[in-house]
C-alpha cells in the first residue's frame, strides 16, 4: 500500500464480521470463518468509523486530534492496521 494513498482507498467490510465489546475488550467476530481479531482502543475507534462510513482522511485527523501523533507515524500504523484485517478477510481494499 502506497504510504499517502489514503484518500484515494475504499475499504469494504466483508460480511458477516461483528464487533463485539466484552469486560473492556474489543473483538471482531467472522461468522463465516469462525475466527476473531482483538481491538486495541484506537483500533476500536477506527473499526468504529469504517462501520458510519467516515473516509480514512477523516479517521486519520481524529486519530491525530486525540492522540498528538505525526502524520507519518498515523498513516503508517492506520495502513498496518487495514492490511493486517484484509489479510485476515476482514475487509476488503480497493
């Protein structure tokens, strides 16, 4: 994934993928695959965002405004955490 393509990204979620929130956990379910991935609080926050639609351009200044992080260090963790969930047949990018 190119390091400043974030605009021109659509990320689509594959069905049968659900957040579920347990005791201060966070984890997404594939019903169809019977496997789950663990959320950290910024990984929620994004999980959060992609499900109302809000563009990656958008999540990244959220992430910047809360956390006081460069831009470089956000897009290249925001990149890891979205090819890691494609990886997993979470989401799809295009």
């Amino acid at each position: 994934m190119n390091p400043f393509s974030l605009a021109s990204l659509t990320i689509q979620i594959r069905d049968g993928i659900v957040l579920t929130e347990v005791d201060g956990e966070a984890l997404l379910l594939s019903l169809s695959q019977d496997m789950y991935y663990g959320l950290d609080e910024v990984g929620i926050l994004i999980w959060k965002r992609l499900t109302e639609g809000t563009s990656l351009l958008a999540i990244k200044e959220e992430i910047q405004a809360e956390y006081q992080v460069d831009d470089h260090t956000i897009e290249e963790d925001l990149q890891t955490f979205l090819a890691s969930l494609s990886s997993k047949g979470v989401i799809e990018i295009r």
